[in-house]
C-alpha cells in the first residue's frame, strides 16, 4: 500500500527591486527538502504553489 505526504514551504515578500527574489530564496531549501525526502525513499509526484497576501505556499506531494 502506498504512503502520500505533504511538505510545505512558504515565503514572504519584501520590498525589493528583485522580483524573482522568492525563487532565488526557496530554490536550495526546495532543494534541501527534495534530497531529504529522497533519502527516506519518497518520490516526488506533483506540486503546486498559491500566494496569500505576502506570502507563497509551495506544496510538495510525495508517495512511496
């Protein structure tokens, strides 16, 4: 039988001329997630991202 979870990352705006600045912060810490998940044996299956007032949500689904 097999096992889903959900992982979540979220960030926040600041005042910034950069507008990629989310991306370029969550890049290694999605990273980092990725990697520890695929120790455990988890495989990444979908994504998906939303934005709420100042922050984005990343959600990362994972089965195994």
């Amino acid at each position: 039988m097999k096992e889903y979870k959900v992982e979540s990352l979220i960030y926040y705006t600041k005042i910034t001329f950069d507008k990629e600045h989310i991306i370029k912060d969550s890049t290694k810490d999605i990273q980092d997630k990725l990697n520890e998940m695929a120790k455990d044996r988890w495989r990444l299956i979908s994504t998906d991202a939303t934005d709420f007032g100042f922050a984005v949500y990343f959600y990362l689904y994972f089965e195994r």
